[in-house]
C-alpha cells in the first residue's frame, strides 16, 4: 500500500494528514474553512487517493496559514507515498467541465516545481474564503510534491464553478499520474534513472 501520514506543527497551524494513492477517495477533511473543506473532498474523491486531513489553525489571524499548510502536508504525504516513483504514469491532463465553465489542468511529478496559473475570480470571497488563496494553495502543493502544474480557466462566469473545475481537474490529472503503469513495470520513468535532483 501507497501510504503516508504527516504531522506537522508550528505557531501557526497543527496538522495531521494521512493519504492512500491507491484509495477509493474516501476522505475526512476539518480545516476550519468550509470552502476549503469542499474542495479537498473534491480533490479526495476524484483523484481517488484517500484523505485525512485535520487542522487548527490560526484563523484569529486569517486563512493564508491554515490553507498553505494544507497543501504542504497533503503534498509531502503524497511525495513519501510515492516513494521513489517507480511504476508511476508521472504525467497527467484533464480537462473539466463545470456547467459554463471549463478548465484545464496538466502535470508532470517531475521534482521540478513550478506552477503556471491562468485563472482569475470576480469576487474577494466564495463562501468564507478568499479567493486569491486558491492560487496558493496550488503553489504550495506544487512546491511540495515537485510537480510541474499548469492550471488554465479556459472560460465561464460563475466562480464557485471556475474554482470546483480547476480542483476537479487537478484530481484526475493526478490520479493519472501517481497510477502505477504495468507495462512500466517498476521503472523509473526517466530516462535519467531519477525524478528530481
């Protein structure tokens, strides 16, 4: 079995994440941001790695540490899951349709993060959450599992739509790239031998 758990803890925020690469998408997510919660749920069911994620975090303060740190500890759960990567699809593309909204999402666990973002929002806040943090989130979770990401809005108006798009999307890109390919059959697959460094 694919899996890890994390516990991270600083002034800022106390996590304990546990994932499963090779889950159903069963999750069981409470960061104190609802919106937040539903869009991990998302990225839970349809990537089908399974997600525990619990936090308390520093919401007297605002959200920017309790979403940042969610996605470091969901990305270094998914990196030590993944182990040396060998076997791995390693790339991954999905496009996602959303009533009028459409997104793109394509990636590569290349231990080369980096993160192109090409969607925007029309309001400050979707539920309780602010609407700039969810670029953040995909750039700490970039930077933590060494993907290269690029996530695109292709078009649509509704914002709850642009954002549930990209973070399905993401979750079935991903689920394409950490599936275990048997035609691979345990290979790294690079031609370097490696992934990163």
């Amino acid at each position: 079995m694919r899996t890890a758990s994390i516990a991270r803890k600083t002034s800022e925020t106390d996590i304990a994440v546990e994932v499963n690469l090779d889950g159903t998408g069963a999750y069981a997510v409470s960061t104190g941001i609802g919106f937040l919660d539903h869009m991990i749920e998302q990225f839970s069911r349809h990537s089908l790695i399974d997600i525990s994620c619990q936090i308390k975090g520093d919401l007297h303060v605002d959200q920017h540490h309790t979403t940042e740190d969610s996605a470091i500890a969901i990305g270094q759960a998914i990196v030590q899951a993944l182990g040396d990567k060998a076997g791995i699809g390693r790339y991954g593309m999905a496009y996602s349709p959303m009533d009028e909204a459409l997104c793109r999402v394509t990636l590569d666990i290349s231990g080369r993060p980096w993160l192109v973002w090409n969607a925007s929002f029309t309001q400050p806040r979707l539920g309780e959450m602010d609407t700039e943090l969810f670029q953040h989130w995909f750039h700490s979770i970039a930077q933590a599992i060494g993907i290269t990401l690029h996530v695109e809005q292709l078009y649509g108006d509704n914002n709850h739509h642009i954002i549930e798009g990209i973070f399905k999307g993401f979750a079935r890109a991903m689920r394409q790239a950490v599936e275990l390919d048997p035609r691979k059959a345990g290979a790294i697959p690079s031609t370097k031998g490696q992934l990163g460094g």
